[in-house]
C-alpha cells in the first residue's frame, strides 16, 4: 500500500530525514515511535503529501505521490488519505456533522450522500447524539471520535494518525486504541500512527523505530 525509497529531508542545515526507506502492507497497523526530533512527524506529514520531500520516491497503492502536483495532488490527498491529528484540528464553528462533512463537500460528492455517510459514521462511533453539537461542546475524546469519522468520510485506504491520542486521559486512551483495530477489522483500513504512546504503539502490527532520522529497527 505505501512505498517509500531514500526520502530525504531537511530544513535549513539540518537534516530531518537521511534517506528513508520502508513498506507497508495493505490492512497493517503501523506504529513509528522515537524520541523526538526524530523525524517521526516529518515522514508521516511527507507520506500524507502534506510535506515534501527533497530526494527519494513515494508510492501509495500504486501511485507516485511525488509525481503529483496542484490540483491532482490535493484531490489524491482527500480520496485516499484520511488524517487525525493530536490536536484534532476540528473547525469550532461547525457542527459534528458538518465537520464531518467537510472533506466529502470538497470532493464534490452529491450533498445528500455526503451527509447521510457522516450520520452512519458518527453512529457508528457512539455519537449519534452529539451531532449538532460544536467542537467546544464535545469532550476531548468525543472531539477525536469526529476527527475519526472524518477521515473516514471519503473511504480512503489510508490513516495517518500522528500523536492520536497524546491528548487525550487514559480511559479515552484505551478506547482510541480499540477503535483504530476496529478501523482495520471493519474498514479494512492502512493505518500508520506516530506515538509516544506504548500502549498504542504496542496494539499495531509492527512497529518502526526512529532515531536521528532514520528507520533503526
């Protein structure tokens, strides 16, 4: 499912990433841990397109993501990639069910499909009271079960999920880490996590050790 060769990266001086590179299997649970500074942000944020690299290649269910650009780049992002981030990144002014929305309304498709696909995620996920309900209405872990849902909301074969739950107490910790295999199980979803977290990091199929900007193990 992604296929990085030799990334690179660095910013000013310093080199982030010293060629990077790695495979992971359609349906795995991949977990990056580091300490940080180890460049475990930058290659997730290179892998989701968010970043670029400067040397090295990137392909995602057959597709070479760094051969993309504009407009055909943005819309490989939001079709195929889904991502949830510590901080959740949910716009405060809408709704649950319109934050979910949001990227199926930027992929143009039919408003009534969209909305109806958000319901059934957010039911799915324990929400289904909580729709109409403003991110500063919601609980921290209520918060990161809608950033869920909207990565989920255009279908994509993969998650990208960095620090998911380093905001979250210890029993909304644990039902975080349930759901992301549910994703797997259920969805039939790629997922790459970056983590602090050994719990977390424990739950996934492999986990991919960082350190000083390349893969130690």
């Amino acid at each position: 499912m992604i296929k990085a060769s030799g990334i690179t990266k660095s910013f000013g001086n310093l080199q982030v990433l010293k060629g990077i590179s790695l495979e992971i299997s359609a349906g795995e649970v991949v977990s990056v841990v580091g300490a940080s500074g180890a460049g475990k942000t930058t290659l997730l944020q290179i892998l989701g397109t968010l970043s670029k690299q400067d040397g090295g290649s990137i392909e995602i269910n057959g597709i070479r993501t760094d051969q993309l650009a504009g407009n055909k780049l943005s819309r490989f992002r939001n079709m195929h990639i889904g991502f949830v981030f510590q901080f959740h990144q949910l716009l405060p002014e809408f709704n649950a069910h319109e934050n979910v929305c949001i990227p199926g309304f930027i992929a143009n498709r039919p408003r009534k499909e969209v909305e109806e696909r958000a319901r059934e995620l957010l039911d799915f996920l324990g929400l289904q009271e909580r729709l109409d309900h403003k991110p500063a209405e919601l609980s921290g872990g209520e918060q990161q079960r809608v950033a869920v849902a909207r990565s989920l909301i255009n279908d994509p074969e993969v998650i990208l999920a960095d620090e998911p739950s380093g905001n979250l107490d210890s029993e909304n910790k644990q039902e975080l880490h349930k759901l992301f295999m549910t994703l797997r199980e259920q969805f039939q979803k790629t997922l790459v996590i970056v983590t602090h977290d050994h719990g977390l990091a424990g739950m996934a199929d492999r986990i991919i050790t960082m350190k000083d900007g390349m893969v130690q193990s």
